[in-house]
C-alpha cells in the first residue's frame, strides 16, 4: 500500500470516498452505488478493509467494510478526523465553457488548488452550447470530476459546479465578494489588490473574452488583472491564479 507525507505525517494510502450522507462514528452506513462499484469491483475491498470517507463536514471519517456483495457495501465509521485542508480565501470561478477535455482539465486542477466553487459560462466566444438533456449530464459530469479530485487530493469539501449560465447573468449576480477578470488591457497585478476573503473570477473560454463581455463585466464592477505578462490557455489560467491567491493571500 502506498504512503505519503501530509503536513509531517505518514499517511497511508487507503481508498478516500465522498459520501453525501450524514457521518457519525459508530454508525453503519450503505455506500452510494458508485463507490460500492469502486471499491468491490475495481479494488476487490473485503471484510475488514480500511477505507476514508467524507461529507463536506470539515472532516474525514475513517471506516471499515462490514459486510460487502455483489450489491452493496456496508461499513462501520470508527473515527472522525479534522482536516484542515481549505483556503482561507473562498474562490468562485466563471469560466467560459470549452470543448473538448478542457473543461475537465480545469475543474479537475481548479479542484486540487482550492476552488470552492466554479459556474461554466456561456460567453459570445463559447463554441460549446448546451441545452436541455446534454447540458444536464454536462453538469453531472463536470460536478463527478470535481468530486474525483476532491477525493484524491484530499479536499475536506468538494466544489460546487453550478449549472451553465450566462455571462451577463453571472456577472450581474449580488455579491460583496472581491471582482476580478483576467484580461491583459488596463490591468493591474494581483498583489496590488486588498486582501480578500471571498473572490469571484472571471476567466474566458479558448477564444478570450469578447469587446462585449468585457463592457458587461466592467460594468459590474469587475477589475482587469494579469497573471504576468504571459497568456495563459484557459485550462491553464485557473490554477495559476489560485495559486497565486494562495501565495498572496492564503495558505501557501
């Protein structure tokens, strides 16, 4: 079995899974179908196997395979572990939508740096529409992914990835969060920004923001920042910028 090293512990590498139920040690609990699948069929996890699971409580709760068939499996929690692995700096990303895998790409790496929550955007350069039945098992998709990571990673919350919204619908959401979208044109550089506790970002899909998006989103008070003077794909332009919050402003 492998191991590893978190903040200057060993931790051995048992199967971690999300649970959206309540947790409470020494209670018995049925897995969701999905993670029964996984750990009985793809890991052949027996009576008496060692397993993680989470909530988003803020905790990782440790368990062990009662009982396991074909189908279903039982476990008994038999301790609940704090685990402070969130941001101190809540970053809620719209980002215009994208073909192919980078969508997921984002979502999964966005995951692994912190995101709280990302909204897929429809913006005037968006090549990927969705409606009605696709854009429902789009979301289903992108959200698994984003619980994927949080499991791998060691997330104690698993982002939430809203439904497809508009550019203008999005922007124009009430919030007092701190508003910034990437764009190179007038902007400033991220450290000169106050320390925020909550962010909202804007990020374009693979063809940038348009004339028109950007006059949306600066009219919703959102700020043009640069991450450097290099552009940066749209898979890519997530995570340099959580981690460049993170370095600023929060737990790196």
């Amino acid at each position: 079995m492998r191991a590893s090293v978190y903040q200057g512990f060993l931790v051995m590498r048992v199967p971690r899974c999300f649970e959206a139920q309540p947790l409470m040690v020494g209670h018995e609990i049925e897995l969701n179908p999905t993670n029964h699948q996984h750990l009985n069929r793809a890991l052949r996890m027996a009576v008496g196997g060692a397993l993680r699971l989470f909530n988003n409580s803020g905790q990782d709760y440790c368990a062990e395979v009662v009982h396991t068939d074909k189908k279903s499996t039982l476990v008994r929690i038999t301790e609940a572990l704090a685990l402070p692995t969130e941001s101190p700096v809540q970053v809620h990303i719209g980002l215009g939508m994208s073909l192919g895998d980078r969508m997921e790409y984002a979502i999964q790496k966005a995951t692994e740096a912190g995101v709280v929550a990302i909204t897929p955007l429809e913006t005037e350069r968006s090549e990927l529409r969705l409606k009605g039945d696709r854009a429902e098992k789009k979301h289903a998709r992108w959200q698994q992914v984003a619980i994927s990571a949080a499991e791998q990673c060691y997330r104690a919350q698993v982002p939430e990835i809203h439904p497809v919204m508009s550019l203008r619908d999005w922007v124009n959401t009430p919030s007092t969060a701190c508003k910034l979208v990437l764009h190179h044109e007038h902007a400033q550089r991220l450290a000169e920004h106050t320390k925020p506790e909550f962010v909202r970002a804007l990020i374009g899909p693979e063809g940038g923001l348009s004339d028109s998006d950007l006059t949306v989103a600066y009219a919703a008070d959102f700020a043009p920042v640069a991450l450097g003077p290099r552009v940066l794909r749209t898979e890519t332009a997530p995570v340099v910028l959580l981690a460049a919050i993170n370095t600023l402003w929060g737990d790196y």
